[in-house]
C-alpha cells in the first residue's frame, strides 16, 4: 500500500454505482443519503494513479423524507479514504439544490441519483455544484473482512479471555 495517494477520483466502481441506485430505489419516495469512500487505483489493478470510489456507507440515524436527508454528523466516521456523498433526489432532477450544495464541503464527489433510478438516471458534481465526470469503472473491490469471523471464531477468543 502507498503512504501518499492522488486525491484524483477518477471513476466508481460498478459495483458501489449499482448498490447506490438500488439503494435510492428502495427508499422511494423519501431521499436516500450515503457516504462515497475510495481506494487507490494502482491497488485495484489500474495502471494509473487516483482514487476509485469503492464502497457507500449507509450511517446510523439518516433522517429522510421525500424532499430531504439528513446524516447526524456525530454518526460519520474520521476516515482517510472519505471521497463524497451521494444521494437520491425522488423528483428525478439530476441538478443540485442550495441545501445540497451546504452538504458538498467535504469530499471531492458528490452524487445524485434521480428517478426511475436506472443505469443512466445519475449526475457526479464537485464542491461548487458543477457537474463532473466520472467513469464507471468494472473493478474487483474484493469483500470488506470487518465482519469476516464465525461463531467459532468468537468462541475461540471467548475462551482466550477466560484464560486470562
């Protein structure tokens, strides 16, 4: 792994685009509101430096209606691999509004998805609102081990504590 990264993003993972529509679908008709985090490209086999955005963090508590969402910031987590947010607009209008634009602060991408929540039916943005490119990339992002353990894991470290 690289110490230093381009901040670059220059394209999603198919896989996170995909949960990320889904997503918006399942909460129709209220808004959908995620977190965009990424990984360097060269680590997912890219020959070219900068940051795919990998994986959409869904956070305890999000409040969503039909007009908004709202993320309790005490709920986000401190993480360096953060690149964006994204999040649904039921109306189907793929433009920011001014309350949007409040959101878009931190991170370098910012993505709305609009309805029918199809393949095509999205729009990336920078900080300032403008709208931006950003491919859709067809890369193994591998599965996330945070969970990866069995009963029999957790029965094993049970008794390393006993022992103790």
């Amino acid at each position: 792994m690289r110490l230093f990264r381009s901040s670059e993003v220059i394209g999603i993972a198919a896989d996170a685009l995909e949960f990320a529509l889904q997503a918006s679908e399942d909460a129709h008709p209220d808004e959908y509101m995620g977190l965009l985090r990424g990984e360097d490209a060269r680590s997912l086999g890219l020959d070219r430096d900068g940051t795919v955005i990998t994986d959409v963090l869904v956070i305890p508590g999000t409040e969503s209606n039909p007009v908004s969402a709202t993320v309790k910031t005490s709920m986000i987590p401190n993480d360096t691999r953060a690149a964006g947010s994204v999040h649904s607009h039921p109306n189907g209008v793929l433009r920011p509004s001014d309350a949007d634009l409040g959101t878009f602060g931190k991170g370098k991408v910012h993505i709305i998805i609009g309805a029918p929540y199809g393949r095509h039916d999205w729009k990336a943005f920078d900080r300032q609102g403008e709208p931006r490119g950003l491919d859709v990339l067809d890369v193994d992002v591998g599965e996330d081990e945070f969970f990866d353990f069995t009963q029999a894991d957790i029965d094993a470290e049970l008794r390393e504590e006993e022992r103790r």
